[in-house]
C-alpha cells in the first residue's frame, strides 16, 4: 500500500528561469522593486530635506557637509518621481538608477569605515532590491546598441 501524501515535499527547490519568465511576473517583480526603493529614498529625500535630526546626525557623522545632504535630498526625491512614471523617460531612469546604485555604494563603505559593518545591512538590503529591479527594468525594456 501506498503512503498518503498530505503535503508536498518540504525541500522541493524549482530553479527559475529568467528568459522564460512571463512579462505579467516580470512587471509585478519590478513595481514591487520601485515601489520599495521609492519609499526608502523618497522618506530618506524628505527627510534630508526637513532636516531630521536622526538622519542628518548620521549623515555628518559619516563626514558629509551640510550642503551636499540637501543635494542629495532634492536629488532622491527627483529620482521617485522618475521610478514612479510607468513606460517614460527610459533613458532619465538609468541614470536613476545609477544614482541608486552609487548612493547605496557610497553608504556602504562610508558606514563600513565609520560605524561599522553592523551598521550596513540597510544598504547590503537596498543594494539587493535596487539589482534585482533593475533585471527586472532590463528585461521590460531591453536596450539595443547598434554599432556606428
């Protein structure tokens, strides 16, 4: 006699394939993405900009003027709005995500140097988030280089 199979296997590993992902998982895996890296850099952009004693205690403790943590405000607030205007400004939106990307980077050693590593796991997070969105951004809307 068979055993009775109440539930599936409970380490069944199922790799995914990116090239066949269907555009509908791929859409949802990217909104998600910029929605979450909107809501951390448009709160840290506010937030810079209102001068947040908690955030601009950081930010100077890692060594950053009081002028460039405006800049940087101004700058991830542009950047939301960006992220957030579905199939427009393509072109803008790689270089937000650039800026992403070296924000990220640039919080990482800086916090790393300073506080310590412990002190890194906010960025080590949004570095995740911001590179699997932007797979996501690649596979939507592919870029071809032609040669001239």
């Amino acid at each position: 006699m068979k055993p009775l199979l109440i539930a599936p296997p409970l380490f069944h590993h199922k790799q995914i394939n990116l090239n066949t992902m269907n555009t509908q998982t791929t859409k949802a895996i990217f909104w998600t993405g910029a929605i979450l890296i909107s809501l951390w850099f448009g709160a840290s952009g506010f937030f810079e900009l209102t001068g947040n004693p908690l955030v601009w205690g950081i930010t100077q403790q890692l060594g950053y003027p009081a002028h460039f943590i405006y800049i940087l405000g101004v700058f991830k607030l542009s950047g939301v709005i960006v992220m957030l205007t579905p199939n427009r400004l393509l072109r803008l939106k790689e270089w937000v995500f650039a800026g992403i990307f070296f924000d990220i980077l640039f919080a990482f050693f800086s916090k790393i140097a300073v506080l310590g590593f412990a002190a890194t796991i906010d960025a080590i997070i949004a570095f995740g988030i911001i590179s699997v969105t932007y797979v996501m951004y690649r596979k939507l809307y592919p870029a071809f280089y032609e040669r001239s």
